[in-house]
C-alpha cells in the first residue's frame, strides 16, 4: 500500500482557515465530501465521531502532526486528506506542541487490517524528519502531492 | 545490565491500532527498562516500545507474534505488564 492508494489528493487543504482542532476536523471531512470520497450526508456524524475519538485520547502525537482517524458505518471506502496550518492548532498534543500537519484518515468499520497497513504507511512517513518538514513549508496542493510522491517513491 | 522477553500473539480483533499502542507506551512509560517490541515475518520491525508512532508502525493485526524486550533493573515486572495488556487484549474484544 502506498499513501496515493488512500490519501485524495483533491481533497487536500494547504492552508487550513480553521484555528481550533474541531474545526479543522470538519473542515477535512467536509473536503472529502466535496471531492465524493464521503456522502455529503455523513459529514456531521462523521465529525462528531472524530470528536469524540480525540476526547478519548489525543491523536496529537507529537513533533507537530496529528492524525485524527475513526471508523465508521457510514464509510463505504477507506479515504484520507492532509491539511496544514501555517499558525499551528492546539491537538491537545502528547508533547503539548502545536500541530502544523493534519493527516485524516476515514476507515469503514469491517477492515481493521486495511487500516493498520494505513496508518503504518503514514507513520513510516512522518517518522522522518524531512518528510514533516518539506509538508511544513509546502504551501500549495502541488507541492504537498509532490511530496507525498516522494515519499511513495522511496518505498 | 537484566534483560527480559516474552512471546505473545496480538488477540484482540482489530489489531495493535492507536489506542492500544498509547495504552502499551503509557505502560512501558512506566519502567526505567528500555522496551523493544519485535515483529518478525515478512516486513520485520523493531518498535521502541516507549514510541506512540514507532509501536503504530508495527501494523500487528490480530494472530501476530510479537516479542516484547526490556533491559533494565526492572525489565522482569516490565515484560509482564506489557504481556498482561496483550493477554487482557487492550480491554477490547
């Protein structure tokens, strides 16, 4: 599995309006729905359940990335977008840092293996140092894929 | 310096997923041992069990052998509370 199998890069939100965790949560997924990754139907549950998946433990996992993550009924196929803050947004970090780089991920319910393989192709990634900061200073869409390539290249 | 291991199987279905993984760092956290977490097979990986990101890494779906390691003073009570966790399979199913 590659991060182009999973991430839609239509999706991907360069410069996050958001300035809190919630609404950058519902700014994701609504991104998803707008690019027909997700039923338009299914933003506010979707949302709330990433809300309520964040109250139970921070997906803030430090070094400035977070990604928050559910599954759920509602989700036919696994998606996932990328959006950064150029301010940063209170995760409720594990290191108590800012987050700059948000990775959503969307999993249906039935396919907890797919799901870890996802989330292992993205901590492969943010692992390293140089990935998290070319995503740091990639201000438009085309870098971020460009970046993402990368790393799907080396791999 | 001691050391410790222990084989385990990961049990609970939907594998070694983030929260679980918090819940071993946070456990781990707790001993002065180093831990190391093994994963052999086709992808091998080893996880410092003390890292959220690296024990994600691991990608351990339910029925895979993990290794549990830990060097330190205490790593004896260390492998088994970690080992406790996979056998309680992370309070899930």
């Amino acid at each position: 599995m590659k991060l182009h199998d999973f991430i839609v890069t239509e999706a991907i939100v360069p410069e996050l309006q958001a300035t809190n965790r919630d609404g950058a949560l519902r700014e994701l997924v609504e991104s998803l729905a707008a690019a027909a990754a997700l039923p338009e139907v299914a933003v506010d549950e979707v949302v709330a359940a990433l809300i309520k998946r964040e109250q139970n433990g921070s997906t803030g996992f430090g070094k400035g990335v977070a990604v928050p993550h559910v599954k759920h009924p509602k989700i036919k196929q696994m998606a996932g977008t990328m959006g950064r803050s150029v301010a940063g947004i209170d995760f409720a970090a594990l290191d108590h840092q800012p987050v700059f780089s948000v990775f959503l991920l969307l999993s249906p319910e039935n396919q907890p293996q797919q799901h870890l393989q996802a989330m292992n192709i993205l901590f492969s990634s943010l692992q390293e140092d140089m990935f998290r900061r070319f995503l740091r200073q990639s201000s438009t869409r085309e870098t971020i894929i460009e970046v993402l390539d990368d790393a799907d290249r080396v791999k | 310096m001691a050391k410790s291991a222990r084989d385990i199987v990961v049990s609970n279905s939907l594998g070694l997923h983030a929260r679980p993984a918090m819940q071993f760092v946070d456990t781990a956290g707790k001993f002065h041992s180093a831990i190391k977490v093994i994963k052999g097979g086709e992808e091998p990986y080893t996880a410092d069990g003390k890292s959220v990101m690296q024990m994600i890494i691991l990608a351990a779906t339910e029925g895979t052998p993990l290794r549990i390691e830990a060097e330190g003073d205490d790593s004896d009570v260390a492998v088994a509370a970690l080992a406790q966790l996979f056998m309680d399979k992370f309070g899930e199913e």
